[in-house]
C-alpha cells in the first residue's frame, strides 16, 4: 500500500517555504485498526506528512532535478493534538539549508489551531543513474511522474527570481 498524505499544495516559495493540506477522511483504511472505537492519524503518519511536503519544497526548489528524495533524519518529533477523521491539518515547511545532497527542513502540522506535530527532517536526494547510468531513463520517467503528481496537488506556477530594482535609475 502506498500513502500520498500531501491532499493539495496552498503556496509555494521556492527554497524558502511551501504550505499544504492533508484531509482526513473515515474512508482510509488504517483508520479501521488505529483505532477502532477511536480512529486518529497515526503519529507516523503525521510525521510522513511533513516529509512528503518537505519533498515537494525541494524538488520544485531544484527544477525536479533529483528523482529519488528519502528520508534520512527525523529530530526534535513532537506531537500535540490527535487528528481524527473530518478534520483538516495545514502543513508548513521550511527550508533551513542545503549542503550536497542532503537538506534540513522544520515542519509543523496544525489542525483548528493546534499543533499535530512539529520535526526537523533531513532528507537524502539522488537520481538512479548515479548508481547505474543504465537507469537514467527511469529517472526522467520518475520525474514524468512526480511532475504530473505536482499538476494535482494544484499545479501552483512556481514564481520566478525577483530582480531588485531599487538601484535602478528611471
């Protein structure tokens, strides 16, 4: 079973911050056994909420240039409220810094003003060719794939570098 948390992208600003939504409805199976007489998100799966948002906030920062974004840390894990079934969870992302291949993030989860959870993850990114050369076109197929994902999620038009003006003379 594969889980797309990330419902629908609400803003994006390149290398700085992207907002989301996850909904969460009755009808996702693993409500049925956490728990049964009372269904909430699993802690891990809130937490793999902001993963999948600090994934998208690196790849539209990077023109989906990596194919493959992984988790490699998770620090600073704290969780608030329970999220249960009709309620709704605003995700924020930041970006902190990128060093090579590797990138840190803070994220928060909020639902009807509460914190859900809050962590820092550092995420991995690569390509298979890097590996295997052979592999290159299964990373542009990923790629195909993770950009018709992005349309989606909202397909938000990623706004392109400001130059500043205020040196200009008219």
């Amino acid at each position: 079973m594969r889980f797309n948390l990330v419902d629908k992208v609400v803003s994006v600003e390149p290398g700085k911050m992207l907002r989301a939504v996850k909904n969460l409805t009755l009808g996702e199976e693993y409500l049925a056994d956490h728990f049964p007489t009372f269904p909430v998100m699993p802690g891990v799966l809130m937490l793999q909420t902001l993963v999948e948002a600090s994934s998208w906030l690196l790849r539209v920062t990077n023109d989906f240039e990596h194919s493959l974004i992984v988790l490699r840390e998770a620090k600073n894990v704290k969780y608030g409220t329970f999220m249960d079934p009709g309620k709704q969870m605003l995700v924020t992302v930041e970006m902190v810094k990128q060093d090579g291949p590797l990138a840190v993030l803070k994220g928060k989860g909020e639902t009807e003003g509460g914190t859900t959870v809050s962590a820092q993850v550092v995420l991995h990114r690569s390509n298979l060719r890097d590996r295997n050369p052979a592999l290159a076109k299964t990373d542009a197929r990923l790629v195909e794939h993770l950009r018709q994902q992005w349309e989606f999620l909202g397909g938000l038009t990623v706004p392109a570098p400001t130059t500043s003006t205020k040196d200009a003379t008219p």
